[in-house]
C-alpha cells in the first residue's frame, strides 16, 4: 500500500492571529509556514521552499525558547506543524528520527492545550501529514536495511491506523528482520485474525519465529493451525511435515501428506515429503516410491533423488552386512545373501549417478556411490571418488 504524503495548499493555510510584540517569531513562524505550503509542491521551488521552512523552523524554536511563548497553544501547534514538514522532507531514517520525535510530543501538547479548537485544523492536517510519513520512512528504512527504524515509524503509523492490515505485516517483518520476535509476534498475531491476503505466509513466518527463540512445539502448533486454516497451500504443508518429522511428531502425518497427495498430484514436494515420512518409520519401499514420484514430475529434483538412493542402498547395505557375519558353515547362506545384495546394489545405481551427476560435489551423493563401488570391488572408481570427497575438504 501506498501512502501519499500530500501538499495542503490554500486549504492548508495557518489563519492568521493578533500579534502581540512578544509573539513577533510565533507570527514569522506562521507566516513562513503558509509561505512553505504554497511553494512545497513545486519542484521548481524546492531550494526555496526548504529555505522558507528553515526559517519557520528558526523562529519556532525561538519561541519555544522564549519562556513567554514557550508553553503556549499557538507554540506547541506551530512548533508540530513545521517539524511533520521537516520530517516529511528528511530521506536519512537516522535524521528524520527526532525530527518525528518533536513533532509527535509538541502535537500532542498542541491537542492537549487548543481547548477552545483554534487551530484545530493545523492540528489536525499535520497529523495526518505525519502519519503519511511516518509510512513512508518506515517504506525507506526497510529498503535501507535499517530494520529497527523501519518497526519504530510501522509502529507509530499502527498508533493512528491500527486496523491497516499491509501495516501491520511491514511491522511484523520489520520486527523479524531486526530480531524483535516479541513484537513481530504481537502484529502476527493480530494479523491472522484478519482476511489479510498474505496470512498463508505469516503462519510460515510465525513458525520460523519461534523456531528462533527455540520453541518447536510452538512453531509446530503455528504451523498445524494455518495448515488447518489453508489446507491447500502447498508451503504450510512442506513445512509442517519437515518440522514434524525433525521433531519424530508424526502422529496423523501420513494421513495428511496422503491428502496433500490427492488434492495436488502434480506438486514434487507432496510426494517428497511423503518420503522422508516413510523412511522415517522404516517403510523403506514406501519411502522409494514416493521419490520415484517426485523425480517423475522434476527430473533434476537433486534432494529426491539423493533420499531415493539411500533408501534403495539400505535393504542392500543391511543384506550385505549380515552376509559378512555369517559363520564359515553358512556359506551357501553367505553365497545367497551377497547375491541378493549385489541385485539391490544395482537397483540403487541409476539414483546414486543420478544425484553426482545433478551435484558433482555433495559429500552425501559422492559417500552413496562410494559404497556401491566398494561393494562391487570396483577399487578405481571407489580410489577416483574418495579423491573427490577429499577434495571437498
């Protein structure tokens, strides 16, 4: 969303007031003002304008200096009316900072003192003006990096607009960003009760949260909430499922990477993740035809076919290895053992080439297909891949 920062013209004209001798800066300080809303939105007139404004900023704070006009209405309105303009001009988040500051404490004073609405309408223009602002150097310091600033001005914004959804996600992200999970949270959590556009991904970002503050069962909690509000969003899915398998809470979990399955058959990352749950549980050929599936629909999909490789290398390692620890009599069993090994060893080939030749470079691809080798007692192509896995040293 896009705030516009607008220029008051004639309409924004500070109506003039008695002068008294002792209010001389109070008048020149209105009067340079009124001067800055004409010229202000001319961009011919920008080096004047910002002149005329220095000079209303001058005498306000000499009145404000001057214990006469120091705690009058009138000052504390003129005093906010000219620093939202400084604000609103400054592009350093840095400086604009105080700027904000002053203009917020002496419009809350101004609010606070005008009983009888005087100027209730400069009161009133520059908070509006401020608010726009505020947005906008929070929009400023985001793209700058400067996460902190950008939360304080979302904030201040959030303040006069509490109910303005787009606010409060920059809020919550600039919160995240400058590692304030507590706030980030606190606008989240608002948030979800909304019909923001984008709260599939604030439950993903919840969850990374708490994941950061070392709480997985929250993050999992957060997770199996907007997964249930957004049963379809394939990004929710993935990552319940690889949390819930990283944390071993697999209860329910085939059920619903299943139902994932049926409701997107074409999505590789359904399939994926029923993998990784198979294989979790020991369901070895469960767990190779959900990747099989995967890299049917992504034939580079380099993650499935590394999983597909290790899952169809285990029943042949485990077959292997119990064939070596056979007793010298058993050797037909040995004989039989080994055999079915070796026919397991060359059903895993094609995946375990696969995932080197997709990443040439994966210690795991490189250690898989080693150990096809040694068995084969292939001794060149096991020496020629340890170099390779030495080297990634």
């Amino acid at each position: 969303m896009k705030i516009k920062i607008l220029i008051f013209g004639l309409a924004g004209l500070v109506s003039a007031k008695p002068v008294f001798a002792q209010k001389g800066e109070l008048s020149n300080a209105r009067e340079q003002l009124n001067k800055y809303h004409l010229v202000s939105g001319q961009s011919a007139l920008s080096t004047a304008a910002a002149a005329v404004l220095n000079e209303a900023k001058t005498s306000i704070d000499k009145a404000s200096a001057n214990e006469k006009t120091a705690t009058l209405p009138e000052t504390y309105t003129l005093k906010g009316a000219v620093y939202t303009e400084l604000a609103a001009r400054e592009a350093d988040p840095n400086t604009a900072a105080p700027l904000f500051a002053t203009a917020e404490e002496a419009l809350k004073k101004a609010k606070e003192l005008d009983k009888a609405d005087e100027d209730a309408s400069i009161i009133e223009n520059a908070y509006r003006i401020l608010n726009g602002t505020r947005y906008n150097a929070g929009v400023n310091a985001f793209r700058a990096g400067k996460y902190e600033i950008a939360y304080q001005n979302f904030n201040a914004y959030l303040a006069v607009k509490p109910d303005d959804t787009a606010a409060l996600y920059l809020t919550g992200v600039s919160a995240t960003n400058a590692k304030m999970y507590d706030q980030a949270l606190k606008n989240y959590n608002k948030l979800i009760t909304t019909n923001y556009s984008k709260n599939k991904d604030v439950y993903t970002d919840m969850s990374f949260i708490y994941l950061a503050k070392k709480d997985s069962a929250a993050a999992l909690k957060v997770l199996k909430e907007g997964s249930a509000k957004y049963p379809k969003d394939a990004n929710l899915n993935k990552a319940m499922a690889a949390l819930s398998l990283q944390m071993g809470n697999t209860k329910g979990l085939a059920e619903k990477l299943e139902a994932d399955i049926a409701a997107d058959p074409k999505n590789k990352m359904n399939y994926y993740y029923a993998g990784q749950y198979y294989n979790s549980v020991k369901n070895y050929d469960k767990a190779a035809e959900a990747y099989k599936k995967a890299v049917e629909i992504d034939p580079n999909y380099f993650d499935a076919w590394l999983n597909l490789g290790a899952v169809l290398l285990h029943p042949a390692v485990e077959l292997y290895n119990t064939a070596q620890n056979l007793p010298m009599n058993k050797q037909k069993e040995y004989d039989d053992d080994v055999k079915k090994a070796l026919a397991y060893f060359e059903i895993a080939k094609p995946a375990l080439l696969k995932a080197v030749e997709l990443k040439p470079n994966s210690y795991e691809a490189l250690t898989n297909l080693k150990k096809y080798y040694v068995v084969k007692n292939d001794n060149v192509n096991a020496s020629d891949i340890q170099k390779k896995i030495d080297g990634l040293k």
